[in-house]
C-alpha cells in the first residue's frame, strides 16, 4: 500500500508539468551546435590521403583514387569513396583527421530505410548532402576590397 501511495504522488506531480513532446516532422527539433550528424564530402577538395579510412574505427569508408589526368597536376583524384551508415558510429573522427576538410559533419540525422543496403552511400550521395553543414565548417566568405572593381 505504501507503493502505491508514492507511485500516485509521483504521478500526481509530474501531472501539471508542462509537456516537452515535439511535433516532429512538422515542427524540426533545435539540435546543438556541435551535434554530429550525417556526413558531406567535399569532392573537389579530397587529395585521397585516405586519412579517414585509416582512422575509422569501424571500417565503414572505403576510398579509392586514381592518378589525375591532367600531367601538370601532381595527385591522385577521386574515384569512389563508399561510407557504410550500417556501421558507422558518426565518431566524428573522419572529418578531425582529414587535411583539406573534405569531409565535414552536418546537422542531418535522418537515415531511416526499411532497407540495410539503404544505408550504402557513395561520394555523389555524400556530395548532395549539404543543407544543415554545421556552423564551424562552412566557409567564411570574406567581403572584398570595392575599389578593385571600378
């Protein structure tokens, strides 16, 4: 009996608190500004260093280059880079290691799929994903000086 006395107190005084249920999809939850979503991959700036696959402790990137066409240029150029959501712990390890800041962490967190083999993403997938880039990593756009331009 002395249970269920503290049981309906407890019940009793969280029934006038104020609810803290979202309405999410149609009202977006504010996430934090150093939280670790989805990734984006930079194409143009990856010099395939394979960096990130290094440090990956789950093995999920899988990263291949190829030698750059153009002779005057030194480097290898992307050809695929594979990341495996299924396994990824979204450790943010892979964008820390990279040198050109190719890889970036954004503030997208929906995966969901129906389909593990959804959950494969490619470099083109990777590369489209640039909507909620986090605020630290997108670029600083410097005003230039107007008196060039008359």
């Amino acid at each position: 009996m002395k249970g269920l006395i503290k049981g309906m107190g407890v019940t009793l005084k969280a029934f006038g608190t104020k609810k803290v249920t979202y309405k999410y999809p149609e009202q977006p939850l504010k996430l934090p500004d150093r939280f670790r979503g989805v990734q984006y991959l930079d194409v143009d700036k990856c010099i395939v260093c394979n960096m990130c696959a290094k440090i990956c402790p789950t093995d999920c990137i899988t990263i291949q280059g190829k030698p750059n066409p153009d002779p005057e240029k030194k480097g290898k150029v992307l050809e695929t880079f594979d990341l495996n959501f299924e396994i990824c712990i979204l450790c943010d390890l892979c964008t820390e290691v990279c040198p050109t800041e190719a890889i970036v962490m954004t503030n997208n967190f929906e995966l969901s799929s129906y389909s593990r083999d959804d959950l494969f993403k490619n470099m083109l997938w990777l590369n489209d994903n640039n909507e909620n880039v986090r605020k630290e990593n997108t670029p600083i756009v410097v005003k230039g000086d107007d008196s060039k331009d008359a």
